[in-house]
C-alpha cells in the first residue's frame, strides 16, 4: 500500500504533519519501499522502542554484515564511519555504558550550572548585536554562535585556532550523512569534513597530552580506558549533537512564533522552550536496526528489518497530546516530548540545550519585542534534519 510519506518532496518537508497524521491513522507501522524501512508513527510505539534492547544503534556488536542480511558500507567511506562508528550514539552494550559513563562526568547539573553566567552572557550579547544592527539573520548571528561557542569551549578549542570556524562547515557536512539515501556528493563532503575534522583533534589531543588545561579534552586524556579514536569520535559527536538540535530549534521555533504572531511569557520560559521543542521537532526521525524479532500492532518486524521512529509524528500524536496536539500551546503544562529520545541513547546534553534556548529565546523577547521576519525563510530540503538556510529579521 502507498503510504503518505514523501521525504524528497519540498512540500512534503515544509509541513510534514498532515502527513504524518494519516499514517497513524492507518496504522502502527508501515513498510517505505525506497528507504527499506518500517515507519512508525504513534508516540506509545515511537517511545516503546527507544527503550527495547531488541532493537539497536548499531548491530554490529552481535553480527556480521553478511550475518545480518546487510552490505557493508564502500571503503570509500570509511573514514566517515569509523569516526561514526566509535561514537557515543551508535555503540551499544559495554562500550557504550562505559563511555557515557566518563563523558556523562562533563555534563553533571553542577557542570551545567557553572555554564549559566557565560551561556547568559553570550546570548545577551548576541542578540545586542543583532539588534544594535537593525535585524539580520538570526540563525548565522545569533543562533548559531552561542551553542558553537559554549561547546568549543567544554572542548577547549583555542579560540585562535582558524580551525574554530570550521566547525560549524565540518558539523553539517558529516550531518548531510543522517539524511535518508544521501547521495554520493552528500558522502564525498563528509568523508573529507570527517578526515580534516579528526586530524584537528588528533593534533589538540596531542597538544593537551603535553600541556593538559580544565577542558573536557585534557580530562579525557587522562583516561586510560578510552582510545584515541574514541576520544575523536566522542568530541565531533558533542559538538555534532551539541549544537545542530540548538540551533534548529531556535530558529524554527522563532519562524513559527512570528508567524502565529505570539511570544513567549517572560515568566514561563523553559515551559515555552519544551512546547517549541514539541511542535517542529528538529531531528524528525531516528532510525534503529531490528536485532531480534518485534511487533508492532499486528504486524511483525524480522530481524535485520530498520525501522524509522518518526519523533515529529510521535511529538503530534493526539494519543497522548490530546485534541490539541497541532497546536501551540506555550502555556502546556503536560508535555511528554521525545525530542531528546529516550533510552540508554537519551541526548546527554538535554540540560545543557535547555539552557541555551532559554537564554536565546529570552534574550530576543527581551531586547527585540518588536521583532519581525524581513523576508520568508526557505526551508533546507533535508527531511531529517528540519531546519532553514537563514532566518531574515528587523527589529
């Protein structure tokens, strides 16, 4: 059966949730021949799943390529994957409870607190830039370079480094990777971000092993249990999932709330920043490989089968949102979301994102009440990774 998902289509990632709310109507999951996939779309399956150990990041650790029915990826892209692949977010079992458990170390609520006085202050500076300009784009002025920021320095990237301005580049070209079927040029751009990406970090990693500073690089240095690659691998995942879910959020959040023509309640801040979190999710989907059989509903998923939990369905499902699901409500006092996931994979770095939208959403809503678009924005024609190319504002 044709299912309603067109993940190519411009229209179809414009506004994805009529789409979205058919497919839950027709049921549980829903097999998408061009991506081999299982589509789910109700939040109870979508959060289910993020928490059953039968499904996995990764199933390399249990099997073969050819074990698992799977072709393995083309060496030319191996540089991509070992940098992917030893990464907190696509290991599972041993390896990744030991590693979350040392980088787990650097995002403590005391290390989030101390971060409050320098995220503040970033953002109020940001935002009195933009607004001492008149306006400009508020994703390259002032979304983009707070989380970048505050990540460089958790890792303790010299700010004189010219390498420092290619972290964003580096990070969304590694990302292009997370998109359904990415093409080759899509793959050449992050197999070389991922080579220039971690030949930097080898040679910061070196220099912190001489000359060790309070940053999370030299802390990670002084472990004996992580390897060298994993030490890469850990540090372009914190700034790749540090940032991309920041920045997308704010600016989407910012697009629709100028388009609804309301603004956040200065006094209820972090309760707006979940609604916005929930209504365009930034990531729409995660992908999990099926390493022992499910079912979902009355249709059973074999093993080796992938399935697509989609987290913008799952965030407009009125099941658990209730009939007003499709709208926002900056006032919603019950919010579930999943934006962040959930599971052993749960984003590490929730708290530390909470913090930067809070201060930017309120730093804008403070210092620009007048804010307004200047031009429409034109939406990235990724389906994954929801976000624009800029979002043009006066003030």
């Amino acid at each position: 059966m044709d299912v309603p998902f067109e993940p190519w289509s411009p229209d179809f990632v414009a506004d994805p949730y009529p789409a979205y709310a058919e497919l839950r109507a027709r049921g549980r999951a829903h097999w998408y021949a061009p991506t081999r996939q299982w589509l789910i779309p109700h939040h109870e399956d979508v959060s289910a799943l993020l928490r059953d150990r039968r499904l996995g990041r990764t199933y390399t650790h249990r099997f073969t390529h050819e074990e698992f029915g799977r072709t393995a990826p083309p060496a030319a892209h191996e540089p991509f994957h070992t940098l992917n692949d030893h990464g907190l977010l696509d290991l599972e079992a041993a390896d990744h409870t030991r590693i979350r458990r040392l980088v787990s170390k650097a995002f403590t609520p005391r290390t989030v607190e101390n971060l409050v006085p320098t995220v503040e202050r970033l953002a109020r500076e940001l935002v009195g830039g933009l607004v001492a300009r008149g306006g400009g784009d508020l994703l390259a002025e002032v979304a983009e370079p707070l989380p970048v920021a505050v990540i460089a320095e958790m890792l303790g990237v010299p700010a004189e480094d010219e390498e420092r301005a290619r972290l964003r580049p580096w990070s969304a070209d590694i990302c292009g990777m997370f998109e359904l079927n990415p093409s080759e040029e899509t793959a050449r751009r992050a197999v070389q971000a991922s080579i220039e990406f971690s030949a930097y970090l080898r040679e910061l990693i070196a220099r912190r092993r001489k000359d060790p500073g309070e940053d999370l690089i030299s802390a990670l240095v002084g472990v004996e249990e992580l390897t060298e690659q994993e030490m890469i691998s850990t540090c372009v995942l914190l700034l790749n999932a540090g940032h991309e879910a920041t920045v997308n959020t704010a600016v989407n959040g910012w697009w629709t709330l100028l388009r609804e023509g309301v603004r956040p309640d200065p006094e209820k801040l972090s309760t707006a920043v979940e609604e916005i979190l929930r209504y365009d999710t930034p990531l729409q989907m995660f992908e999990r490989w099926v390493l022992d059989d499910i079912e979902v509903g009355d249709v059973v998923i074999p093993r080796g089968s992938e399935v697509a939990l989609l987290f913008g369905s799952a965030n407009r499902d009125p099941a658990r949102f209730g009939p007003t699901a499709d709208v926002l409500d900056l006032t919603r006092a019950e919010n579930p979301h999943i934006t962040f996931g959930a599971g052993i994979h749960y984003c590490l770095g929730a708290p530390l994102a909470r913090l930067e939208l809070t201060a930017l959403f309120g730093e804008v809503r403070r210092q620009a009440p007048g804010l307004r678009l200047a031009a429409e924005p034109r939406r990235k024609p990724g389906f994954v990774i929801r976000g624009v190319h800029e979002l043009l504002v006066e003030v």
